[in-house]
C-alpha cells in the first residue's frame, strides 16, 4: 500500500488545517489508518485513528474535541480536521495503514508533511 499525504503547512495558533492521507495498492487489506506525529530525535506518538469498516476512532488525549479524523471510503481517503491549533502541535504528521495479508500483519507509511503553528 502506497500513502500520498499533502495539507500541511503554516498557520497561525488558533487556526485551522485539515489533512489528507491518500492510498493505493491493496486496499482492501487495510484494517485501520491514523495519524502519528514526530519531532526530530523522538519517538512517533499517535494523534488520531479510525478503522475500516465501523470507523471507530481513538485520539490521543492532546487533540481531543479540536481534531476530527474521517474517512472516505470511496476514494481510500482518510482527513484529518485540526481546529484550535496551538505552537505545541508544530510537528511532521506521518500517515499511516495497517494491515493484514498473507499471514502477516503490516503497517505502511507516508512521507510526512510538515505543520507548523506560530504564535
């Protein structure tokens, strides 16, 4: 599975961005997407998920009530809504799908984009 992500950018703090995560391949395997994020020489953490199918999600407790991720399945698109945005969530935002095929379970990646929140 292949993920093309793009909506990054600068905002100001207060501001809005929404990204967009895009994939192709064998996406009928995919069994959740998400979004990490990761400052330079740090581990990714998680922001937000959502699985396939039901489409539950699970946030980490910093974006709570001011990010909303969604799905598209038609387009194998999944958004990411960031409301509220503070200098503290200045970071690059990795896509992400699991997956499960063959036996095995995967997890692919996007490149990062980059959001950036001034003050």
């Amino acid at each position: 599975v292949q993920l093309v992500e793009s909506g990054g950018g600068l905002v100001q703090a207060g501001g809005s961005l929404r990204l967009s995560c895009t994939a192709s391949g064998s996406t009928l395997d995919i069994k959740a997407m998400g979004w990490d994020r990761q400052t330079p020489g740090k581990q990714r953490d998680l922001v937000a998920a959502i699985t396939s199918g039901r489409g539950s999600t699970n946030y980490a407790d910093s974006v709570k009530g001011r990010f909303t991720i969604s799905t598209d399945n038609a387009k194998n698109t999944i958004y990411m809504q960031m409301n509220s945005l503070k200098p503290e969530n200045t970071d690059v935002y990795y896509c992400y799908a699991d997956g499960y095929s063959y036996g095995s379970n995967w997890r692919s990646w996007g490149q990062g984009t980059q959001v950036t929140v001034s003050s």
